[in-house]
C-alpha cells in the first residue's frame, strides 16, 4: 500500500466543497468515476443487483449511484454516507428534481464508521471513492458489518497497476489526488478476505487510460472557458491542472494506474 502521511478526510472535504470538485464534475459528468455509466453498468452485473433490493453506497458524493441503482436497476432504496455536508445538499437537490428524495436518504458520517445498523444492507456499492479513505482495512471491516449474509460488497477504485510507480511518481500522484493511501489489486483483496468477505471478483477494467484521455481532450478542447470559469480564469492553475492530468496519462500508458473492479461477498 502506498501512503502519504500528509493528506487526511479534511483535505478531501476542501476538494469536493469547492472548485476543484466542481472541475471533476465538468469533465467527467455527475458519475464522477472513470466510465459513466458504462462502468456502472458492468459493476452492477458482476454484483448481480437486482430489483428490489435496498443498498448503501459508501463515499456517495452527491449520489449519482444511487440514483443510477434506483433508475436503471430498479433497487428500492438507497442510503448514502459520506462525510461532505456541500455534496450532500446538492445530491438532496438533485434526488428532489428526479423524484427520487423517497427512496433515499444520507448519513453524514466517516465511511469508516457509519452508525448504520448491521447486517441491514442487501448491497454495499463504492464507485471510484475508496481511494480517498485512509484506512482501507476499516472501511471493508465496515462495508462487511453493515451487509446481510449473502450480501455483496462491490465497488470500483483507482488502484496501482501491474507496474510500480516509482516513489517520487507515488508522491506527486497522491498528492494532486488527494488520496492518503493507495492499493493494488492484491492488497484490496487482502483487506476484503481480512474483513471475512469471499472476494469473487478482483480485475482491471482497462478503462483507465482510454478515459482519461477523453477527460484531457474535453478540458482541453470543448470545456476550457468552463474550467476557467469555475477556478476564476486563473490561467496558471489550469495550465498546473492540465500538467497533473498528463502526467496521470502517463502513468496509465505505463501500466502504473488503472480502475479495478472488486465484488466480494460476506459468508
């Protein structure tokens, strides 16, 4: 695992209550994870979600799948933790405008320690989120108390590919990201079979590179004047932004990055 000691939840908490958070969002959509809604898609077939079933989405952001699960999955019901109030409000908006405040609610809490009730959750989903908790152990301790016997734990998240980074490439990597640890597909599977979960899936989705590079040619060819927009025309920062994006680029060409997909289930 990698980590780096400076960066905690309140560093992540900057990011997605203010601009920064807003720049994702532009580039990659409101499922701010790498593959839209083709990912989603695939994560939930691994899983086996079905209609019906109610589920927690842990490190929900504003909810964008929880609200996918309710459309396209026919879940029943959704409960969202995550540790933003900003993101929060704005995902209470949105579930509000697409008729679904019903069907789901938030808990603002560490996704380490949810207060939810255990053994309550058909599912537990993560998309492209974990790699923002420090302590992952935890949150898969967490995800396997808080679902029923039977239950899947699925998510996808940024991890290390086959290739190492170098220390310095870690270093700078982590750091524009915001991400206080970071695993591999090995070391997800370990925290998953630790938290006495069977691990049924654990791949690379190869989605990584294709998707970013469509992420640089949008922020560089059809959304400029938006993210100058929304970081104050603060050429400067976008040019440091765009830099951090390419160098990402790179480490994906190189194998040294990419998304994978996990789908364990509690014995």
């Amino acid at each position: 695992m990698r980590k780096l000691s400076n960066i905690h939840l309140s560093d992540v908490q900057t990011v997605y209550s203010g601009p920064e958070g807003d720049l994702w969002e532009l580039i990659m959509g409101e499922q701010i994870h790498i593959g839209g809604l083709e990912s989603s898609l695939d994560l939930a077939e691994h899983a086996g979600i079905k209609p019906g079933m109610s589920g927690v989405d842990m490190c929900c952001c504003t909810g964008a799948g929880m609200r996918f699960l309710l459309k396209m999955r026919q879940v029943a019901r959704m409960c969202g933790v995550d540790a933003t109030s900003s993101v929060i409000e704005r995902g209470k908006a949105r579930n509000a405008k697409a008729g679904l405040s019903g069907q789901i609610k938030y808990v603002q809490a560490d996704v380490c320690n949810s207060g939810l009730p255990s053994n309550s959750a058909d599912f537990v989903w993560g998309e492209d989120a974990w790699c923002y908790v420090e302590n992952k152990q935890l949150l898969a301790a967490e995800a396997a108390r808080i679902v029923k016997p039977g239950g899947q734990v699925a998510f996808t998240d940024w991890i290390e590919g086959e290739k190492a980074m170098s220390s310095a490439e870690a270093e700078r990597f982590l750091k524009f990201m915001k991400f206080p640890t970071f695993e591999d597909l090995s070391g997800w599977s370990h925290s998953l079979t630790a938290a006495d979960l069977k691990v049924l899936h654990a791949k690379n989705t190869g989605r990584f590179e294709p998707y970013v590079n469509l992420y640089i040619d949008m922020l560089n060819k059809q959304f400029t004047f938006d993210a100058l927009r929304i970081i104050g025309f603060d050429q400067d920062l976008l040019g440091m932004l765009a830099g951090e994006l390419e160098f990402t680029r790179q480490l994906a060409r190189a194998g040294k990055l990419a998304q994978g997909l996990f789908v364990a289930v509690k014995k």
